[in-house]
C-alpha cells in the first residue's frame, strides 16, 4: 500500500479544510513547494494536490504552484480541482503531472472520462467525494443522488483503473476512515482504491491495508504532526511485505532473478485459496505487475509481455505478493474477475490425475 501526503492549495497558500468546508480554510503550510521538498526528504514517492480554487471555479487557478513541485521534487505528482476537459488534462500530463483526478466532470459526462482513459490509461483517476453515499461536485458545494457505488461501477466500466474515495462527514477531522464506506467500494470493483478522509494514524493504515486497498491520502495529521510520514511509509511497506507501487529498487528486484530470467508465479485466489494458474514474469513484467497492481507476464512461446485481462476483461487485481523460501518462485494473491483459465474454467487447474475429491465436511 502507497502512502500519498496531500496539498491542499487556497488562495496560494497550503491549507486544510473541515469536512470541505471552505469557510474553515486554515493555513498549515505558506510555502507548497518546500512542503512537497519536505514530504520528499521523509521517504515520499507520490503526492496528491488539490486545487481547491480550481474545484470551486471549474477551472485551474493554482497550477504554477503545482508545475514548480513537479519540476523542482522528483515525486510524482496527482492533481485534482478544476479538470473538466481535455485541454486541461493533457495541459497538465504535458507539463510532467502524473495522473490527473476528474471529479465533477467525470459526474456530469461519463463520455469524457471515456475519452480520457482511451488516450491516456492510468494516467486518469477519477475523484469520489461521497456525502451520506451520495456523490458530490463542485468543489462539494453541490450533492446529486448518485450512489457511490453505482458510480464508482460506471467508472470501471468507462476503463478507470484508480478511484480515490472521501467520506466528506470525515475529511479533515482526523477521527479515522470510513471503513465501512471504502470496504464496499473495494468488494464492488476491482478498480485500485485509495482512500482519503480522516486517515490520522498508524491504525488507521492497518486497516485500510486488511481492506486491500491500494492507497491512502494523509494530511491534516501531518500537518499536526499526529502523524509522521516517515513512520508511517516505512509502515506501509513493511505491512504490505513488498516496495509499493513499482519503488522496488533494482537491486531488490535482482535477487529473484539470480538464478533465472525468469520466475514462476503461482497465482492464487484470495476469497477463495484456490490455485487459479501458473505463469512465469521476467524483470520487466514483475515490475510492470507492482507498478500497475495487475499481474503481467512475460510468454515463454512468443516472448513478450502479456497482461492477464487484457482482451478478456478477467483481470486479476494484485492483493499480496510473496516469495518462497529461496526467493526463486512468487506466490500471487488476487482478486480474480471472472474466470482465470482460457477454456473458461474457473482455475486453470481441473484436471484431476489423480486422487478423490475431499468430501464435504471434512
């Protein structure tokens, strides 16, 4: 699970709202970019911005702030408020952004958001500000009678593959995330989540990681210093028992390759424990596979890289990854959309050769 500090930009300045409230705006920061030079030093990778002027206005007011972090940091950089075309999009893509956040725009024409995935794939995150389940735009200024649900499904349809979900009753108010709200979200899509809203402790990342979910935004807790970054990244990674998010160093990524080009990995279903396949990953699709969150292989017959899900839609969403004991072969957790095996099987694994099947109850 990444750890993503978030910047909150009003009127130039870093500052923290109270359940989106923009009359409760305080000043926890003057300066963004040494913010993001700080959040650097203490071991951060990605970081979340948020022109909350934008938001409000339905057009960027803020972004210079945020093209001199992106230019002067080496993290990689989202940015959510005021994103509601595609000039603004490719505006910030070009401008060495990393992944843009739709939010209203994504509310009001799903056919943009197709648009934006088909020319720009993971790039795009749609933004899901929920108030009492219901979706909210406008910088939350407005509230339509959109379940979160419903919507978030219709992103997945749409090719989203990252949503990152607020309970508006929490954010800013450092009482912990709405658990309840994030883990239906994760059980309904196999979208990558990461949650936003109240997340204020080391607790609070343990529990979002038991969810499965692939991310979590901190801020006012940084802010207060009732939570410390650094702490709480090495947290993440040593929780989740890998680099997060493709920050796997080579060195790292080496040492299961010592003794081959190429290691099996065996793919498991996580609700279920059930062996769904075997395949094999190369260098370059193991880090593909921590990158995206999704397995990717490398075929051994026409020596490329492949995608699982990719022409089918059965994707398998990457909960946890392991090694043996020699670190020479992977054991995959995930959730399996759909079936696992080309003949449409379930698992790729049902010819019995030999031996019964376990009787029920035993």
């Amino acid at each position: 699970m990444i750890l993503l500090p978030a910047i909150d930009l009003h009127e130039g300045k870093c500052v923290r709202l109270f359940r989106g409230d923009y009359g409760t705006a305080e000043v926890v920061a003057p300066d963004p970019l040494t913010t993001a030079l700080h959040f650097q030093e203490q071991g951060a990778r990605w970081l979340h911005m948020v022109d909350l002027d934008g938001a409000k206005d339905g057009k960027p007011q803020n972004q210079q702030l945020i093209f001199d972090v992106v230019e002067n940091t080496d993290l990689l950089v989202e940015v959510g408020g005021g994103i509601r075309d595609m000039g603004t999009v490719e505006y910030y893509l070009e401008r060495g952004v990393s992944r843009v956040i739709l939010g209203s725009a994504a509310l009001r024409d799903p056919e943009f958001v197709r648009e934006a995935v088909k020319r720009h794939g993971k790039h795009i995150a749609v933004g899901i500000d929920a108030l009492d389940g219901k979706v909210a735009a406008e910088g939350w200024l407005e509230q339509s009678q959109v379940d979160y649900v419903d919507f978030a499904r219709e992103m997945e349809s749409l090719g989203v593959q990252y949503l990152i979900c607020t309970d508006i009753h929490q954010d800013g108010t450092m009482n912990g995330p709405n658990l309840v709200m994030l883990d239906r979200l994760n059980r309904a899509v196999h979208c990558h989540i990461i949650a936003s809203g109240g997340v204020s402790s080391l607790l609070d990342i343990v529990s979002l990681y038991d969810l499965g979910l692939y991310g979590a935004i901190a801020g006012k807790s940084l802010y207060t210093g009732a939570l410390d970054l650094r702490t709480a990244i090495i947290a993440c990674h040593k929780i989740s028992g890998k680099w997060a998010a493709g920050d796997m160093p080579d060195d790292e990524l080496d040492l299961y390759f010592t003794k081959s080009d190429l290691i099996p990995a065996i793919i498991q279903d996580d609700d279920t424990n059930e062996v769904l396949m075997l395949a094999y990953m190369n260098r370059e699709s193991f880090r593909k596979s921590l990158e995206t969150g999704y397995t990717w292989f490398y075929s051994r017959s026409r020596k490329t890289l492949w995608n699982k899900g990719e022409t089918s839609g059965h994707t398998q969403k990457i909960v946890s990854v392991f090694s043996d004991c020699d670190d020479d072969t992977l054991l995959i957790r995930v959730k399996q959309k759909g079936p696992a095996c080309h003949t449409g099987s379930h698992s790729c694994f049902f010819k019995r050769l030999r031996g019964e099947d376990t009787p029920k109850g035993e």
